[in-house]
C-alpha cells in the first residue's frame, strides 16, 4: 500500500524513501480509479491543505479552530493553509493559516490549529461502534484522477466522492495505527486524498486517509479508535 500524498520537491523525495512510497512518474497505468467516483455536490465539512501554497492533502474542519488531517500531510516544514466550506479548492469558503500542528504519536493522525474562527458545521466524529465490516463508506478528496502520469499534475479542482465497502476495522495505517480498511465499489483514493474523510453510512466520520493501492484497497486511520486523543485537543 503506498502513501497518498502528492507533493513536489524535496518532500516528496523523502517520502519515496518511506516504507510506503509516494507515485513516481513511472508507474503503470491501471484501471480509473478519486480515481473513479464522481463530484461531491454537498459536503461542508471539507478542507484542502496547501503546503507554501501549493495543493497538498486533504482535510475535514472538526471543530471552531480545528482541522483533521493525517500526520504524514504535516510531516514537512512550511507554511500550511487550508481553503475550507468549500467544494472547489480554488474559490469560496473561508482560508485560513495553521498556527499549531499537534501529530499523534504513533498513528496518521494530525490535529492543525488555525488562526480564523471557522464557520459551521463541523464533521461529525464517529466511534468504533459506528463502522462494521460489509458496510458501505464514502470517501472524500481532491486527489488525483489519474494513474498514467505525476499524481500533482491531475489533481481534482472539485472535491470528490467514492463508494467503497468495509473490510475489516483493524487494519493497519501508514504508521502502523488501527485503521479501517476498504475495497472499491466505483472509486479509491489516491495521491492528495490523504487526511480526508471516510463517512460511514450513518454519516459519521470514522475514518481519515493513510495509505491506498490506487486501484482497489485503501487503508484509513480508525477515527474512533483515538477520538479520545481528538477529543484532549479539539474538545469533540
């Protein structure tokens, strides 16, 4: 399974070198993949992360002044913005400026403090009782439409949406963590849809993006498995 982020530069230089790799340009073609899916036509939970201004991952406002994401999106050094409330990443919403990064510890998981008050509604956090094996889970991003060139240069401009169906809800996330783990239905994620959501069909968030084959498997860190890790900084 491989990273999810697509960024230039020496970010992703270092992240080739991770035990999950982010795409090379050389990577075979493979069959469309969010890659796949379709355009999200409501969703005011979402949040596109910019590294020194250039797109990155992707992201879910939480709570007043925070935003969830994964903690391999934040590893570099930087300036981050997010463009938030938003389903086009350039225009609308609000955009604002992290002032703290918070990384769990031991999973893909990132909390950013954000200088500007955020507007409502704020994604509503699942528990481990909110996702089970068979069920259905959509995921949510702005990364790449493609397989047969660079991820960063087939970024979506409008968030999409994939179905996908459960696996198994101990899986495992870029950094070892307990993850939820999903199989395609007409979508995956791929590079730029790390630290997005993945919504259970009761409308909770359990799940934030981590690592994807790019064809039919992707792996999210289990959001209720640590809500109470959420909960100590962002108070949800």
């Amino acid at each position: 399974m491989r990273v999810l982020t697509a960024i230039a530069g020496a970010f992703l230089a270092a992240l080739t070198l991770a035990p999950v790799a982010s795409a090379a340009p050389d990577e075979p073609d493979m069959s469309p993949m969010i890659i796949g899916g379709g355009n999200a036509s409501n969703f005011p939970y979402a949040a596109r992360l910019f590294v020194n201004g250039r797109e990155n991952c992707s992201a879910t406002k939480i709570a007043p002044q925070w935003i969830l994401t994964a903690e391999h999106c934040v590893a570099s050094s930087g300036t981050y913005t997010f463009r938030v409330g938003s389903l086009d990443q350039t225009s609308g919403g609000q955009f604002v400026t992290g002032t703290q990064i918070i990384k769990h510890p031991s999973v893909d998981l990132a909390l950013v403090k954000v200088n500007t008050t955020l507007n409502t509604p704020f994604s509503p956090l699942g528990t481990t009782s909110d996702v089970a094996v068979g069920q259905n889970a959509k995921l949510y991003g702005w990364g790449a439409t493609c397989t047969n060139q660079p991820e960063i240069n087939c970024q979506s401009r409008y968030l999409k949406v994939a179905n996908t169906r459960v696996t198994s809800v101990n899986g495992q996330d870029y950094r070892g963590g307990r993850a939820v783990s999903v199989t395609r239905v007409d979508g995956i994620a791929a590079g730029g849809d790390s630290g997005g959501p993945m919504f259970s069909a009761n409308g909770k968030q359990v799940g934030v993006a981590s690592t994807s084959d790019r064809s039919t498997r992707s792996n999210y860190t289990h959001v209720g498995a640590y809500r109470s890790w959420i909960r100590q900084y962002a108070g949800v």
